[in-house]
C-alpha cells in the first residue's frame, strides 16, 4: 500500500513540474531557515546549562537599594566563598573566580592573553572536561596553571604541554598541571588559562573586605537541599558580617546558573526576562516561516483542487475511503517534505560558515549523532503532515456525484481557506518587516547619540611590565616624538566601567544619598585634552600646576544633579577618611552602553589607581606613522612586552555588535519569508491566470485592454496583501512595543514606518503578480479560446 502511495505522489510531482518546484522550493528555503533558528536557539538555550551538577550549582547575587530603586548584580566579596564553605551546612562547595590578563613567555614567544583566578575545587564543581591532568588537584599547588587545548597549542605547538614551564609577566614560573578540553561554545567560561587563587594571595591581591564586590561566586548546594531554605538563611550574610564597621543593607541570594544567561535583567530588584525575549522572538520566526512554506503548499496543492477533483472522483467511485484518499495526498507531501528536507540540510551546510560570522557562534549539524536523525526524520514527518494535512483533509472531501457531473467548483466564495492562508501568509512577512525596520532604527538611533567625547584617533593601551614605573619618562618621549598630542593615565578604558562606590557624602548631603551610586574613573592630566570632554565649570585636573591636585576630583552633570549642588566647584566629597575637592564639572559622556542613561561619574585624581594609558594622536600624521613611533618608543620602556592598543572607536562600535547582530538576522529572516511568500502568490497567480485563459480571450475579443485585464487578476490578491497589512500592523507594533521596553534610550515607533511597509508590501505582490496577469493578458485570445478550459 505504501509503496503504491509513493509511486502515484512520484507521478503526481512529474506530471505538474512547475508546480512541484515550486512547492520544493518553498519548502526547502522554509525549512533550511527553520533549521538554522532552531540551531541558533538551541546554542542560546543551553548556554551554562551542560554542566552534570548544574541543577545544583547557583550564581550568588547582592541586591539593595539605590536611587529609590532595588537592583541586583552579580559581582561579589572574595570573602563570600570561604564563609559559605565554612557556614552553611546546605553547601557542598563554593567557588570564586576572577578575570585576569597576564603576558607569557615560552621561549622567544610572547603571548599576552586573558584567564581566570579561581579555586582549586572549580574544575570539580563544573565538571569541566581534561585532555590531561587530574581536575582535583590540578590547581593545588601556587605555581600550577591549567591552560586550555587552544592555548597550549598556541604556547608549545604540537608538544606536549603537559609538565613544560612557562614564565608569566617576566616575574614567576608556572608548571602546566592540566590541559582542558576545547571549550565548548554554550559556556561562559571563555577563560584561557586557570590560575590557583593561592597565586592572588601571593600577589596580595586578595582581601576580605566585605564592601569590595569584584568576583564572581558559585555555590554547589548539596542534593536535596532547598534554594529556598538556602536563600533565607544567606539573605543577610553580608549585613551580619559589616555590623562593627559600614553598615551594609545588601541582601545575598543564589540564582540558577542555568538561568544566568535567558533571564539576567534587573527588574525591580528581581531577575526576569533579559536575552529570552530575543529567543523568543526568533523562535516565532523559524515557526513562522515554516508554517509560511507549508502555506504555500497547501494554497498550491488547493489550487489545483480541479485538476484533482476527477481523479478523487474515479477513486470514490471505485470503493476508495476517505481514509485512503487522506493518506495518499499525506503520502505526496510528505515525499515533497522529504526532498526538500534533504535539499535543506544541503543549504544548511552550505550557508553554515557564513551563518556562523552573522551570529558570532560555532554552529553544526551533528551528523554522527542518531538523535541528528531521529529529529531530522521527525522534522520531515512533522513539516510533511503540517504542509499536507489541509489538502488531504478538503481533496478528500469532495462529492464523487458533482465531480463526475462536471457541476464540481472548488473555493469560489468570496471569502474560502486559501484566501485565508493567502492573509495570514503575508501578515507574517509584514510583521517581519516592520520589525526589522523598527530594529534599524533603534540601532541608529543609539549611534546618532551625542557621545561627549571625541572618539577618533583615540587609543588606549593596557598599563603592563616596567610601564608604571617608568610613565612620566614615557609621557615626554610621547609627546617630544610628535606621534601624540596628549596622554592620561586612568583606571579603564573610557568606553568601560572597571569600578564604582557609593557611601559619598557632602554638603547638604542627606542619609539616603548614601546610596547613591557613582562610577568612578581616574586621570593624573589632561582628561579633558586627551578624552575631549567638554568642560562646564571649573577647570580639568592638573597635578603640575596644583600639587593638592592629589585629591582633586572632576564631576559630571549627572553627578551635580543627583548630588543637588548649585555651585559644585570647591565642595568637599567624603568617603570615610578620603576627602576629595570638586574642581571642575565635565558635560555628561557615553562611558557605557548607548542604550541606557548616563549614570553620576567621579573622574578622580591621581590618589587614585591606574591600568590603562589613553593617547590621542597627532592629526596631522598618519595614523601608521603615529603607531610606528609609539610602538618604539614603548619597547623601549617595556621591552619585554608586546606593544597591544586599541581604537576607542572600533570599542564603542562592539557596543552594538549584539543588537547588529539581532538586525541583521531580522533583515535575513525577513527576505527569507518575502522571497517564499512571493514564490507561492507566484504559482497562484500563474495558476489562476491559466483557469480564467478562455474569460480573458473573450474578454479581449470584446475590446478589453490589456491594463484592465491586468488590474482583473491581480486586484483580487492585491486585497488580500491590504487585509493582511490591517492585521499585522497592531500585531508587530505590539511586538516591538514590547521588545524597545528593554531600552531606556529608545525611539518611538511612528506612523511612517507602518506606511512604508504598506508600500513596500503593495509593491512586492504587484511585482510577482502583475507578471503574470500582463503575460495572460497579452496572449492571442483565439488559441486562448480553442482550448478545452
């Protein structure tokens, strides 16, 4: 039986080619794209989610209040981790970590690369695979570092890196106890290397201070111990141990690590939504087109309803049940779903590179593994039933009697199911588009923004080796060489937030001002000449004309207003025993993300400490020329040391690479579904063109033109695309109503932007239609009406 059913769909496909490409066609784009979401959405999902004991492993957070409002973050005391240990019995373990950046030396190779100081029991409580070395007493000892398989390749080449030495910052000698695995893509544990937090110690960079939140905490609580037990208990750790010296009001809690990455956004002192609206979003679209191209299947198979109808007819007669004619129409979609399956994993594979670059990740289709298959034989079942379930249900349904009679006419009411299909083919493709213009425009918008400091010819290189001791030697050479016209100190990148505070006080000041939160930047001089900030009042920091410059300290609008200061300049800021003297107030600058508000900022003087210098260029050299220059002079200060900068402008640009990154896929996604929408209104306007061939001759026998003819067939389609547009419109304004609430900084959604996708919309179905309706009208009406139709 089954092999009948094939053999009659394989002659169906051959007798009606046209119509069977297109239908594959559709199908194949539809479900390639499909597969590409979902692999997407399947990397997004499982992020920090594939870790054995992850069920019981959670991300500890801090939440208080500031400004009135309750926030949360995940930066916490170094001193969290061993109390959790050695106070709370419902933990089995407790790990720290902490970024870091270190300049290695095997031999004549200098690499200087990012890692992670954590505690020796981290490989144990992720569970994170080794190529070599024991998990459990790898980090053990100081001097041990555990590298990961990319970075050992890099540092010894295709020796093995096991047990060989390498020098870190020119000063310590490590031992390579472990090599890890290629770390996999759905972790964000990027790290590659793993320090002992001993070595911190050693360093004197650990304290137990419990105001100072900089590391990041995880807690394995033991089996069949409660979260909610757990966070009642760890609520108030940090207010219990702040009791004699600065009262603290921040409460602890464990978070999920599993929910770390979809649900991250501070709402209201509560973590909720985040990146899964954008998962969500995307996974409305992969189902959204596939149901597009099984549409266009099922308006096609439909279409040709009539051709079919006396075949049905016949088989009714013959003794065929229902059942069986279903199962046939089921058998032929499902055979179409089979080849434009496979033709869809032969795109997949095809546009994968690509694909990958769009959306930073390192996507695959696992064809060793048989749950590949067992899915993939699922998704053609699943995409052959969908695409083939109306036509089967309504082919099925027809009266043998009128058939036979010639009295049968299939779906020429004025409102029928293919219409149907038709609207709610094109209502997707607008909500699509619509939402692609309205991202382009949020992107924009951000980038219009006035960012308050110059960002060309501005770079900024990590302070590393004999640099800090050696500065001001280096500051003069720099600027005798002409390369640079000015150069800072700072403790970050201005386009980063390494460190903030509050518990400032000042004149006026009341208790809960206390809470208000300040990001803090420092500058021994020239701030204001090397970033190109904008001055308000007052004058920049300046240690060489004002020796009190000390604890000098700089303020930006922000600041000054939350602050309440009519006359900042000379008021006294405290912080328990640091004082700090405001002389002058900088217009507010972009310091970190476009989409959100500019917080109050410090820009302290150089009491304060320093990891990165800024350069501003000469302008009136090449920039090649300014690096060469800049370059020797560095190593001649820091020989042992690779000279590393970076552009502040290429940094601000990755400010939008995610939401780039969400626009471009939108933009895809959106020509994905125009293009198979308008391959099916393609075959149904060629098909409704050929049913009305004998109308049209006489038609034009009767002196109708061709314009008249064309606005006869297509008009009936073009209805259809307005009808869709009225639906989508609310739809997708609602959609992105909901998406811009994850920014601040956002536009509006004006009226425009629905009139233009209209147009664009109209414009689309008269280029595929029109096409048609001219070609049918300009046709010879007398072999039009010697046909048989």
């Amino acid at each position: 039986m089954i092999r009948n059913y094939i053999k009659i769909a394989w002659r169906n496909l051959i007798k009606g080619k046209s119509f069977s490409v297109l239908n594959i066609a559709g199908l194949a784009i539809g479900m390639a794209s499909a597969i590409l979401i979902f692999l997407w959405i399947e990397n997004e999902v499982s992020i920090d989610r594939h870790y054995p004991k992850g069920e019981r492993i959670y991300q500890m957070y801090n939440r208080d209040k500031f400004g009135g409002e309750l926030w949360v973050w995940n930066s916490t005391p170094k001193i969290m981790a061993p109390t959790l240990r050695k106070d709370y019995p419902e933990i089995e373990d407790a790990v720290r970590l902490s970024g870091t950046n270190f300049l290695f030396t095997v031999g004549d190779k200098k690499l200087n690369e990012s890692g992670a100081f954590v505690d020796p029991s981290f490989f144990t409580v992720f569970d994170i695979a080794m190529l070599q070395g024991n998990d459990s007493t790898a980090l053990n000892h100081t001097y041990n570092i555990a590298l990961t398989e990319e970075f050992a390749q890099r540092l010894f080449g295709t020796k093995n890196a096991l047990g060989q030495t390498v020098k870190i910052d020119s000063m310590d000698i490590f031992t390579v106890s472990a090599v890890l695995k290629k770390r996999p893509n759905n972790s964000r544990f990027q790290a590659d290397y793993y320090l002992p937090w001993s070595y911190m110690k050693k360093l004197d960079w650990d304290d137990e201070w419990w105001g100072n939140n900089s590391v990041n905490t995880y807690a394995l609580l033991k089996p069949h111990a409660s979260l909610e037990t757990f966070n009642s208990k760890v609520r108030t750790i940090t207010i219990d141990h702040t009791k004699e010296s600065s009262q603290s009001n921040t409460e602890v809690f464990g978070y999920p690590i599993g929910q770390v990455y979809l649900y991250g956004k501070n709402e209201n002192g509560h973590l909720v939504g985040g990146r899964i609206v954008t998962v969500k979003m995307f996974a409305a679209i992969a189902l959204s087109i596939l149901l597009i191209a099984c549409i266009n299947f099922m308006n096609l198979s439909t279409a040709r309803s009539e051709k079919r109808a006396k075949e049905v007819g016949i088989r009714k007669v013959s003794g065929a049940e229902k059942r069986s004619i279903m199962a046939q129409f089921i058998a032929e979609s499902t055979l179409i779903s089979l080849i434009a399956g496979t033709l869809a994993i032969l795109l997949v594979q095809l546009v994968m590179p690509s694909f990958n670059r769009l959306v930073n990740k390192e996507l695959f289709l696992p064809f060793r593994e048989i749950s590949f298959w067992l899915q993939w034989i699922s998704f053609i079942l699943f995409t052959g039933l969908l695409a083939g379930s109306y036509p089967a249900f309504f082919l099925s349904s027809f009266n043998p009697v009128k058939v036979l009679k010639g009295s049968f006419r299939a779906l020429n009411a004025s409102v029928n199911p293919r219409k149907v299909l038709v609207v709610l083919q094109f209502s997707f493709a607008i909500i699509l588009i619509i939402s692609t213009i309205v991202i382009q425009r949020q992107i924009q918008h951000a980038q219009k923004r006035e960012l308050g400091y110059e960002k060309d010819n501005l770079i900024y290189i990590h302070m590393q080796g004999e640099i800090g001791k050696h500065y001001e030697a280096l500051k003069q050479s720099l600027l005798s060489s002409n390369a640079v016209s000015a150069i800072t100190k700072s403790m970050s990148p201005i386009t980063q937030r390494y460190s903030d505070g509050w518990g400032y006080s000042w004149p006026g000041s009341t208790e809960e001002d206390k809470k208000l939160d300040f990001v803090r930047f420092s500058t021994d001089t020239d701030f204001m000449k090397v970033m190109g900030t904008q001055l308000v009042a007052g004058r920049d920091i300046d240690i060489v004309k004002f020796p009190s410059d000390s604890s000098a300290i700089l303020l930006n609008e922000t600041a000054v207003s939350k602050m309440r200061l009519d006359k900042p300049i000379g008021q006294v800021i405290s912080n328990g025993e640091e004082k700090l003297t405001v002389v002058g107030v900088i217009k507010d600058f972009i310091f970190e993300s476009p989409y959100e508000p500019v917080n109050p900022l410090l820009v302290m003087g150089p009491s304060s400490w320093f990891n990165v210098i800024h350069v501003r260029l000469n302008p009136n050299l090449s920039t090649s020329q300014s690096l060469q220059a800049i370059q020797k002079t560095f190593e001649q200060f820091n020989p042992n040391y690779p000279f590393e900068y970076h552009f502040v402008d290429e940094e601000y640009a990755k400010k939008f690479d995610d939401t780039k990154r969400t626009a471009r896929l939108s933009m895809l996604f959106t020509a994905l579904t125009i293009l198979i929408s308008c391959l099916g209104l393609f075959g149904l306007s060629a098909y409704m063109a050929a049913n009305r061939i004998k109308e049209i001759g006489v038609r034009k026998v009767l002196g109708a033109s061709v314009g008249s003819i064309s606005l006869l067939l297509s008009k009936d389609f073009l209805k259809l695309v307005g009808i869709a547009f009225l639906i989508a419109s609310p739809i997708a304004w609602y959609i992105m109503h909901k998406w811009l609430e994850n920014y601040t900084y956002k536009i509006e959604i004006e009226w425009w932007v629905f009139a233009a996708t209209g147009f664009i919309s109209i414009t689309i179905a008269i280029i595929t239609v029109v096409s048609q309706s001219i070609r049918a009208a300009m046709a010879n009406p007398i072999n039009s009406l010697k046909t048989d139709n």
